[in-house]
C-alpha cells in the first residue's frame, strides 16, 4: 500500500520570525536607507510585521534606525539601516595549489584578502596548516578577530550536497588532516559552510559578475580541470548527492575524452612544441628553457605565433564541445568561463561562437568572468551572507548557533 504524501512542516511563530527578518535583511543589505512603507512593499509583509522585525533586528544590532529627518505633514516614516559593522563573514577558496581567503564586511565589501601557495607541501596536516595561516593573515590584515566572525563560506574541488557534506571517501578529504570543516571550527570558533568551489563560482557570477540578473546560469571553471556550476531560475543544482555538474561525463565526448581544463591543455601543448626541434616558434624562448605556462601560449598568440595560434584553435574546437554539451542538456542562457584562465580566455571568444553555431541552432551566450582568481572566494562570501540573512535570529552579536 502505498504511503500518503509527508505533512509539510506547520509554520511555527519562531518559523515565521526567522522568515520575516531574513526578508527584511535581505531588502536592508541591498539598500543604503529604507523607510517603513519602502520595506512593506519590498518584502510584502504588513505594517505591524516590518515594525515588529525591525524593533527584534535593532535591539540586536543589526538594524539601525536614523533620524526620520523633518516633515511638514503627518507623522514622520521611520527610516532603518542595515549595520553592515555588526560583524564579517570569510569567503575562502581551497584550489589545489593555492588558498585564498577575503574577510567581507555584511554588505559584502572586501576588507582584507590573503593567499598563499600550496606548492610543495606534501602532507594533510601541512595543507591545513596552510588554510589556517592563511585565515589568521586575512583577519590580520583586517584588524577583525575571530570572535567579530559570524560565519565562514568555503570552496572545495568535490561534490558537495544541498546540506553541505562530502561523501567521506571523496578524495578531497584524504588531502588534509580530517575533517576540514570541524577543523577550522576547532581553530576559530565560527561555523563552516562547505560547497563546491564551481557552485560558489556560480553564486559569485550572479551577484558580482558578468550574470547579474540571469537565472538560467553555467559557470564553466576552465583552468586545470573543467568544473560546472549550475542555476536553474535562480536556485543551484546539486543533485542527489552532490554530483550535479560534475564533468567526468567529457570523458564520453567524441573530441574532448577527458577533463582536462584549458589552462592545462595549453600549458601541455606548448611544452610539447617546444620539445620538438623541427618547430619553430616563439615559445621556446618565452619558456627559457623551463616548462611553457598557458599565459605564454596566450602572449605568444597575441604576438602572432603560428604556434601558439594553432593551440588556441584545438582548445577552442576542444571547448566548443563541451559548451555545446551543457548547453543541450542545461538549456543555460548564458555560459560564463571562470578561473585564473578567464581573462586570456577572451581570445577565444571568436572561434567559440563560431564552433557553437555549427554544434546547435540555439547556442547560449558566451562570456568571460570578470572576477578573475578571486571568483569563488567572491561566490563563498554570498554563500556566507545568504546564512546570515536566514539565520541572523540565531547570530546575535557574541553568539553561535547551536
């Protein structure tokens, strides 16, 4: 017999108060100065409501009411302010040869930024450790304290699910010294919101980025490895496990057969030209005799290097592919290439847009990030702020949630 549908949750008066101020925040962080009537009809709540939250929201400090200023008529609106100072939250970005860490105040300005490589360590407790430096340099530099941190958004290189695990036999875990999140907690005192470096990318895109204001969104991470984050009418994808917009699937594509990113392709292409004598190229003596880099593979084909130009057009035929894959399956208006790649990526734009239109008759609109390395340290900062904004009940100033 089958079972009857699950009773939704009964929407509790504490259910309800936690809603109605993530309302309000969400309006107030958008917004320099907001009068009452200006919340009512931005958030559709009632009068008594708005004035009710916003009375809970300035006695814990994070709402401030202004001066209404002078009227000539009736009585003067009340006029509220989010106070952005009330504490700061961390986007951090876990690559896999470096970290970096933005200390953001809660309208999401940067107020400090740190990075630090992780080239040459070998073990899970240095990798922590590099995490942990780079954390303390960040709120250093911005004079915060770990106790002024609400909450800390982070960026990992494996499936993440909708409740911010990792499956326990990712190989991700196996890079550091246990579990990364509680690590971090034992360390600083403040939670930790894990999530797929691509899915913060996406978040990063559509609030700073080149996708203000798309909701049917691909952000493509394109430099070592291809990684995709996915947004469907403004909400992420994660599947059931975490696995949406995992790429192992180009291993079954018919002219890209593996996951590797632009970044690598150009770097292992270059070297490659420039191992053998019979080529003639620039390349050689950009490298100096050391290992091509993809910027030389761009510089070079700026400069107009037979070369480098031919491995600019295998990755654009290369890439093509895979943007015309996501684009049957996800249907995305807008596909943007992110990552330390992006900017020299912008080359390739032509040749891309020439290669769609051959693959599909409804190709997406292609663009290139301007967030450049920071663009999920920027996504892990919204990630952090959006809990803020949900749970801003449970964050009053001195206090964790339980």
């Amino acid at each position: 017999m089958a079972k009857p549908p699950a009773t939704p949750p009964t929407a509790t008066p504490t259910m309800l108060r936690r809603v109605n101020a993530g309302k309000v925040l969400g309006v107030l962080t958008r917004a320099r100065v907001m009068t009452g009537t200006g919340l009512i009809e931005a958030t559709g709540l009632t009068r008594a409501t708005v004035h009710a939250v916003c009375n809970d929201l300035i006695s814990m400090g994070w709402v401030v009411e202004l001066d209404p200023g002078r009227t000539s008529v009736g009585r003067p609106s009340r006029r509220f302010e989010y106070n952005n100072n009330a504490g700061y939250v961390l986007g951090i970005d876990i690559g896999a040869s470096k970290t970096t860490v933005l200390v953001s105040d809660l309208r999401g300005e940067t107020v400090a930024k740190a990075g630090r490589s992780a080239a040459g360590v070998k073990t899970p407790v240095e990798r922590t450790e590099i995490v942990h430096e780079t954390v303390i340099e960040a709120l250093a530099s911005a004079e915060v304290s770990n106790e002024q941190v609400l909450v800390a958004g982070v960026g990992v290189a494996a499936p993440v699910d909708r409740e911010g695990n990792i499956l326990v036999d990712d190989e991700f875990w196996r890079r550091f010294d246990g579990d990364l999140a509680k690590r971090l907690t034992e360390l600083h005192g403040w939670p930790v919101l894990l999530e797929n470096d691509a899915n913060l990318a996406t978040l990063g895109e559509h609030w700073r980025g080149e996708a203000r204001n798309v909701d049917d969104l691909v952000v493509l991470l394109a430099g070592e490895r291809f990684g995709s984050g996915l947004m469907d009418s403004g909400r992420l994808l994660h599947g059931s496990r975490g696995g949406a917009g995992e790429m192992v699937f180009l291993k079954l594509i018919e002219g890209v057969g593996d996951t590797h990113g632009i970044a690598r392709i150009a770097r292992e292409n270059g070297t490659a030209a420039v191992a053998d004598p019979a080529v003639e190229t620039s390349l050689r003596t950009l490298a100096d005799g050391g290992e091509v880099t993809a910027e030389q593979v761009f510089s070079a084909a700026a400069g107009g290097d037979e070369v480098a130009l031919g491995i600019l057009q295998e990755i654009a035929a290369r890439t093509a592919r895979v943007i015309a894959t996501v684009g049957i399956l996800f249907n995305p208006e807008l596909v943007v290439l992110g990552g330390a790649v992006a900017e020299a990526a912008a080359a390739l734009l032509p040749d891309l847009e020439k290669h769609l239109a051959g693959y599909t008759s409804t190709p997406p609109r292609i663009a290139v990030s301007s967030l450049g390395d920071a663009i999920v340290s920027v996504g892990a900062v919204r990630h952090a702020l959006n809990y803020v904004e949900q749970h801003a009940l449970d964050l009053e100033l001195g206090c964790r949630p339980s």
